[in-house]
C-alpha cells in the first residue's frame, strides 16, 4: 500500500487545499533543513474506518526526513497532549514560538540485529487550540527545533 492508497488520509494537492479542507490556515514551515515536502495528507478515519468529524481532523506534512503534523482542538486538549502524552523518554521542557513544549532526543541507534526499533528526536508545543508535532528518526532534535520555530 502506498501513501496514496491509505484510507485513513486524504491526499491534499498543497497548503491551500489543505485549509479550505480544514477550515484553519495550518503552519507551514519556514525552514525545513533542505527536505522537499513529498505529502499532504488529511486523516480523515480511524483504526476502524469511522469518519473523523472535521473539526478532528489532522493535517500530516512529509518532509522525507521528518514529519510535521498539526491538528486543532480544545486548548485543554492540545495542552494536554503537549504536556501528560509521552513521545519518547526524558522529555525535557522547552519554549516554541513562546508557547509551552516538551522535547525528546533522538534514541541511539539500535544494536544490528535488535528488532526494538530507534526512538524518534520529537518536538510537540501547543498554541491555543492547536496542537502541533515534529519528529523524526534521523534528524537530531537540535535540527528539528530550528524548523519549529515558525
């Protein structure tokens, strides 16, 4: 199955499509350390191919190296999401575009052989109602927070 044929998103052409989709202009990031963005993708159902309301819905950017996603909700939500969801181990706490964040560094690479996969560098903050998360599982997490900071 290819990025294309996967129920649960939607594939969007550009940024454009993607907020008149969403009803929010979503971020676009301003550095992306010379990744070319290879998807737009909305998620659109669930784990069990239920249709997630609109105002639920995520918007998931692929920049080959990482991944950006960004999705409104409740403030609670977003705080909550920012603060009490674990992404990685050793959160640190950290400040993006003067809102709270948490940061996660990039696991050491696995032992040959070891079938635990490598724990993405991870970056997620919140700004009102928007919640939004950058990872990835190459990139240090120095790298991905230059391109948080929108």
């Amino acid at each position: 199955m290819t990025l294309a044929d996967n129920p649960h998103f939607r594939p969007v052409a550009n940024w454009e499509e993607a907020a008149r989709i969403l009803g929010y202009t979503p971020k676009v990031p301003a550095r992306t350390a010379g990744a070319e963005l290879q998807s737009l993708r909305i998620y659109v159902r669930d784990h069990k191919l239920r249709d997630v309301p609109a105002e639920q819905q995520s918007l998931e950017a692929r920049y080959g190296e990482f991944v950006f996603t960004q999705v409104r909700c409740s403030e609670k939500e977003a705080l909550r999401q920012t603060v009490e969801v674990v992404y990685g181990s050793d959160a640190e706490k950290a400040l993006i575009n003067g809102c709270e964040a948490r940061v996660y560094e990039l696991g050491p690479e696995p032992a040959p052989g070891d079938i635990d996969p490598r724990s993405p560098a991870v970056v997620v903050w919140c700004e009102g109602e928007m919640f939004y998360l950058l990872a990835s599982d190459s990139m240090k997490l120095s790298e991905l927070i230059r391109i948080a900071l929108i």
